[in-house]
C-alpha cells in the first residue's frame, strides 16, 4: 500500500471504532433528556428530577424504572397520544438498527481493505453512509418525540407548572450526534479508498 493509503487505513480503523463506540454508549446510557425540578424539590420530599434514555426514566438518585406506555393500558388513546408511541417505537428501533449496519460494514470494509478490492470498498462505503442516514433519522424522530411529549405535558399540566423546571438534552444524544459525524466521515473515506485502488490499479496495469 502506499503511504497515503495506509494512513487512510487507519483513519478508517480509528473513526470507525469511535464511531461504534460512541453510538453504543448513546443508546445504552440515560441521559438523552433530562428534567431539572430541583426548585421545586426544596419544597418537597418527592425526588422530581430526572434523566431518560431511550428504554428508560431515572431520578435524581439514579432509581431507575424502564418506559412504559404513560398513558395507561387501554386503547383510547388520542391521536397525539398515539403518534408519541408511534414515534418512540420508531427510533428505539433506528437506532439499533444503525449499530447492526455498522457493524456488518465493518467486517465488509476490514476483508475490502485486505484484498484492496474496489467494488468492496464502494459497497462499504455506501453502507457506512446509509448507516448514517438511520442515525440521522433516529436522531431527528427522538428530537420530534421530546418536542411533542413536551407539548403534550403543557397540555396535561399548564405551561405554568413547569415554569421552574429546567429541561434540556444531555450528553447520551451529543455522543449519538458524534457518531453520526463519524459515521459519514467513515463513509466517505472508504468511498475514497476506493477511487486510490482503482487509480492504484490503471497505474499497475499502465506499466
């Protein structure tokens, strides 16, 4: 291999590793979003604040209980109801589903680099940037859900309830968004590698 091709190799090697990583431990830690109350907790012996991940609810002592339908068991529901579950269903299933394409393209991108095989290396490429493009949209579906089920809470308890309640994304979802970043990056590397073997190849072939 030539020296810029080996350091693409490793740039795969190393983004691609941190890519993983980061995407695990955004779906596997619980600090997606988090509800600050601690004004309201002065007054209350209730622990009100709390953390969420994409399967479960902890409060600020890190009791954790996993999501259930907070709407109750029946089958009633209204159509914003319905469309939160809809939208929960949706990226708890995204999400995964991008580790697992993630996945089956790392073991297509380390036999391509192996045997330098261009149409390899175009598929894993193709493969790692449409893995990006389901993290994208699990990323995009969960940031609609938190916007609707804040909306609906407004609804069930009145905007001035949570007047003392600091509500911001945490640092589970900043890691998702990092991986996406590497995830194309990744993409486009081996999208290049490709274009050096076949150049790499018409040089051989030209001697």
């Amino acid at each position: 291999m030539k020296p810029t091709l080996s350091a693409l190799v490793i740039f795969l090697s190393v983004v691609g590793v941190l890519s993983f990583v980061f995407l695990i431990l955004a779906i596997g830690t619980d600090f997606w979003y988090i509800i600050d109350a601690s004004k309201w907790e002065h007054n209350s012996s209730m622990y009100l604040s709390s953390h969420s991940g994409l399967w479960r609810t902890c409060n600020s002592q890190n009791k954790c209980w996993p999501f259930v339908n907070p709407f109750g068991s029946g089958k009633n529901f209204t159509d914003s109801q319905r469309h939160l579950l809809n939208m929960h269903g949706t990226f708890v299933i995204l999400l995964p589903l991008s580790v697992i394409v993630m996945v089956i393209g790392g073991m297509a991108g380390f036999f391509s680099v192996l045997a330098r095989a261009y149409m390899l290396l175009l598929l894993t490429g193709a493969l790692f940037l449409l893995g990006a493009l389901i993290t994208l949209a699990g990323i995009s579906v969960y940031l609609s859900y938190s916007a609707a089920a804040f909306q609906e809470a407004l609804c069930l308890s009145g905007r001035q309830t949570l007047e003392d309640v600091g509500i911001h994304f945490g640092w589970s979802l900043a890691l998702a968004w990092i991986s996406f970043v590497a995830e194309v990056l990744v993409g486009v590397a081996f999208l290049l590698a490709s274009r050096m073997v076949a150049l790499m190849r018409r040089q051989e072939q030209g001697i």
